[in-house]
C-alpha cells in the first residue's frame, strides 16, 4: 500500500466529535516536502468556522 492509499487520505466526510467536519484533503504540490507521516484537511465547523486539521499517523 503506497502512503496515498492509507487511512489518513480517507478522512473526508467525517465528523470529529466536537463538530468539524472535515471537507477536503490538501494536496501537496511535486516541490513540497516533509510530512511523510501527517496529511492536511481543510475542515468546518458546525458553526460556520473553517480551519485546518492535521491528521497524524501514529502506527
């Protein structure tokens, strides 16, 4: 499984339990580098609040 298929890339759709809900996966450009265990979402709250949350990969 390369790290694009793992867990952290399906989180879009869910709902954390204080009520995010996350949007959208952030899509790293070729030149960026780093995070080789940590993936970014944009996220909204229930509220109207937007945000980012970084997924961390602990396995």
């Amino acid at each position: 499984m390369s790290a694009d298929e793992g867990p952290l890339h399906k989180l879009a759709g869910a709902r954390t339990h204080d009520g995010w809900e996350i949007i959208e996966l952030v899509q790293r450009k070729e030149y960026q580098t780093g995070s080789c265990f940590s993936v970014g979402y944009l996220v909204r709250h229930q509220d109207g609040r937007e945000g980012f949350l970084k997924a961390l990969d602990f396995s």
